[in-house]
C-alpha cells in the first residue's frame, strides 16, 4: 500500500467525517421511501450487482493497488456525500425545472449528479495527487464512487417501483422485477460508466506535462460524462424502443470503448513500469534482475507463493512490501522521466529505495538464495 503521511490522514479523517454526515440525510431519505420490508428488500436487491462490478475495477487495479481506505471512502462518497449533494441541487434547481419533468431527467440530473461524484475525483487531484499515476487510477476512483451512487440510487428506484410510486408501473412484484432487471442486471456500470469520463480526465491531467490539459481535462470529461448520462436518461423518456435502440447503438459501444481503455491502460502500465524501472536498475536504485518480478502478475504471485512456502506469512509479507516499494518507485520514477515528477519526488523516491533496501536482503526470489549473515 503507498503510504500516507499527516496530510493524507487529515484527508481521509475529514472526508470520513463529511460521509457520515451525509450518510444521515440520505438514510432518512431511504427509510421513507417506504414500508420497513420493502426498504430492506430493496437494499439486499441494490446490493447484488455492488460485488461484482466493485470486483472487476480492483481487477484493474492490481498493478499498484490503490489505498483501501481510499476506495472505500470512493464507494462512500458515492452512497452518501454525492446522493445528499445531488438531492440538494436537485431541489434548488427544481425551482426553474421540475425534477421529474423531461428536463430534469435529461438536464439537470446528470448536471447535478456527475458534479456530485466528479467531486471527490477533484478533491484526490488537489489535495491526493500523488495517489493518482494516471487513466487507469482515476478510472478505479470513478468506479467506485459511481457504484456507491448506483447503490443508493437503487434502493430509492426498487422501492418506488414496489410500491408503484415511481410513476412506471403497477407497483409490486412485477414492476420491482422489470426495475431490477433494467438497473442491476442489465445497466449495473450505468454510473460508473459517465463518472468515468471524469476519472479519465482526472488522469490525464496528473499525466500531462501540459497546462492546458491539467485544467482542461477535467473539465472535458465532466462534460463528457454529463453527456453520456443524459443520453441514458432521455432514452428512458422514449420508450422501451427508444431505451433499447440508444442501450445497442451508442452506451454498449463507448462502455466496450472505455472498457477497453481500461484493459490498455493496465498493459501499458505493465510497459511503462518495465522501462522506468531499467532505468533506475541502471541507477543502482534496485537490481535490474528483480524487475521480471515486479512488473509480470504472474510472476508477483509466484514469488509470493514461493516466499510463502519457504519462509510463512513473514516472508510472504516481506515480498509483497519489497514488490510494492519496487512498484511505486517505478511509477514515480516514470514521472521523473516525463518531466510531470511532484514537488516532493526527492523525498518519495528517497522513501522507496530506503525501503527496497531495508527489505531486498531478507527476501528470495524462486531460484535465488539469501544470502546467510
């Protein structure tokens, strides 16, 4: 895991302190859509497609695991700060445009909405910089934080559509069938899917060398994700024909297209990680034999499953620590060579290579042979 000096603390602390406050709102919010039991069903619904659409962006994310208390404040960010915020600018701006009128589905809920999860990706660029490395890591951050919105969104569209309050269908078993069947089976990387725009210009932008992109980036992909999630929503508006046609034509290509991404995104790291990491071999920062251990997955596991069976869980430990510290060095040391290093570099990269060589004497690659002492 990276490690988090005392401004990474105040952030997780302060964001952890506006969650719950907002988790309270949004709970009243919840238990009012109605009865106790249908509440309750509702959530374990919701629930369902959380695991394996969470599963699949920590799948991404398995080059330089992000900080787990990061993700999940992302996931609780989503549920509840993003569901109160958006509520609120729903109702201030349901003054000049009803909310469930055609405009406000189309318009002023994905304006509303994204900004709201784009939000906590903005607070990471400004004051968590150096926990994004690129494309990859802010679409990880908008995954999570568009699943946790989709959660709660859930709850509230399940339960109105058993009670036949959500102006579709009958209510009761049927419409809370069709509801969950277009919500979570059919459409469970919905959310996910706009706030990833973000997340791609988030990334970008700690990438760039330009100032140009830094700003503008960001500000391309809220827009680019307010745009997909109001074609989503006014493809509600016409139909089953015309949800099915935009759903075929338009959002299952630019989800395959971002997944996609995705996938290049985690292959190039791979790329990137090796030639960074040569470099700094060529420094004498680590030995340039280890680096077929780091950066091949397969290769990590096997190292660690060899560490594991010679040495236990300690030695296990230790491997995972080295492998990681080699991984973050390769990161920085890439911006380094970019010309896009932080402010703090010097002391990062200090930090990283006192680590792999407090840790590389205690540690046995398949093959190798400690030495004794």
């Amino acid at each position: 895991m990276k490690r988090r000096g005392p401004d990474g603390k105040v952030f997780t602390l302060v964001v952890s302190i506006v969650v719950v406050l907002s988790a309270l709102p949004v709970l009243l919010v919840v238990a009012l859509a109605g009865a106790p039991g249908t509440v309750l069903l509702a959530t374990v619904l919701a629930a369902l497609p959380v695991v394996p659409v969470v599963s699949c962006f920590l799948w991404l994310d398995r080059y330089e695991p992000e900080p787990r208390s990061l993700l999940l404040l992302g996931l609780g960010w989503g549920a509840a700060v993003a569901v109160a915020a958006a509520l609120f600018l729903q109702g201030i701006g349901g003054l000049l445009v009803p909310v469930t009128s055609a405009g406000g589905l189309a318009v002023l809920a994905p304006v509303t909405e994204e900004a709201a999860k784009g939000a906590f990706l903005v607070a990471l660029l400004w004051w968590r910089r150096a926990e994004l490395d690129g494309v990859l890591d802010g679409l990880v951050y908008a995954g999570m934080v568009g699943t946790g919105f989709a959660f709660t969104e859930n709850i509230l569209y399940l339960a109105a559509a058993y009670d036949g309050t959500d102006g579709v269908g009958p209510g009761g078993t049927t419409s809370l069938t069709a509801t969950f069947v277009v919500r979570c089976l059919a459409s469970p990387f919905a959310h996910p899917f706009f706030t990833a725009f973000t997340g791609i210009g988030v990334g970008l932008a700690v990438s760039s060398r330009s100032g140009l992109v830094r700003l503008g980036a960001p500000v391309v992909g809220y827009l680019l994700a307010v745009t997909a999630h109001a074609l989503w929503n006014a493809s509600t508006l016409a139909g089953l024909g015309g949800f099915a046609a935009v759903y075929v034509l338009i959002m299952a290509p630019a989800l395959l297209l971002v997944a996609g991404l995705g996938l290049w995104a985690r292959t190039a790291e791979r790329r990137m990680l090796g030639a960074a990491l040569q470099d700094a071999a060529a420094r004498g920062l680590l030995p340039a034999t280890d680096i077929g251990w780091v950066v091949d997955l397969g290769a990590r596991r096997l190292a660690r499953r060899h560490a594991r069976a010679v040495g236990g869980p300690e030695a296990e430990d230790r491997m995972r620590e080295y492998q990681q510290a080699a991984i973050e060095l390769g990161f920085l040391h890439h911006r380094y060579l970019r010309g896009t290093a932080p402010a703090d570099f010097a002391s990062r990269g200090g930090a990283y290579v006192a680590r792999i060589g407090a840790v590389r004497p205690s540690v046995e690659f398949p093959g190798q042979v400690v030495p004794t002492r």
